[in-house]
C-alpha cells in the first residue's frame, strides 16, 4: 500500500497539474511493467491519497511515483487481500500445530 500526502496548498496544486499531464499523455498505459494498481482513493479535501498496487520490486514502484517525490510525502507498507490474510493465517496455524 501507498500511503501520499502533499505538504502543502501549492504543492497540491503543482502535483495535481502533473497528474492531468500524466493522465492525458497515456498515464495508465505507461505505467511500468510489473505494475498493476488494485484501488486508489484520493481525498481531495486534505490532500491525502492511498494506493494498492501488485509490483515486482520498490524500484517498480519508485519508477511510477518518482516524479511526485519532492511534493509530498510518500511511505510504502506491504499489504495483502483477504484471500491472502486468510492463507496466511492457515499458514501459521499448520506451523504452530506442527512444532
């Protein structure tokens, strides 16, 4: 998961130029191989954003937000969806019995 926040009211308004310019030029078709977005949520009011995206490594995911870097704060948490919480528990649960 993809946590953003800008910093400020200008900031805000500089990334939300960059993001129309992004879109307009093909944005989601560009984006980097081994990269697929889940969901996005924006909150425009505040200027707070999350996004959860299946990508091969941190630098796929830098290689999208990167050019967003210098107007907002950025942090990057692994995450996963039910089905995989759900094995992942069944997981533990077969080791804890095990040992």
């Amino acid at each position: 998961m993809i946590s953003y926040e800008f910093t400020d009211g200008e900031d805000q308004e500089e990334g939300a130029e960059m993001l129309i310019n992004w879109y307009e030029s093909g944005g989601p078709q560009n984006r980097p191989e081994n990269y697929e977005v889940h969901s996005w949520i924006f909150m425009v009011q505040n200027g707070i954003g999350h996004s959860v995206v299946s990508a091969d490594s941190l630098e796929t995911i830098w290689k999208q937000w990167h050019p967003w870097r210098r107007l907002m704060d950025i942090s990057i948490q692994p995450c996963m969806d039910l089905d995989e919480t759900v094995g992942l528990f069944k997981k533990q649960k077969m080791n804890t019995r095990i040992v």
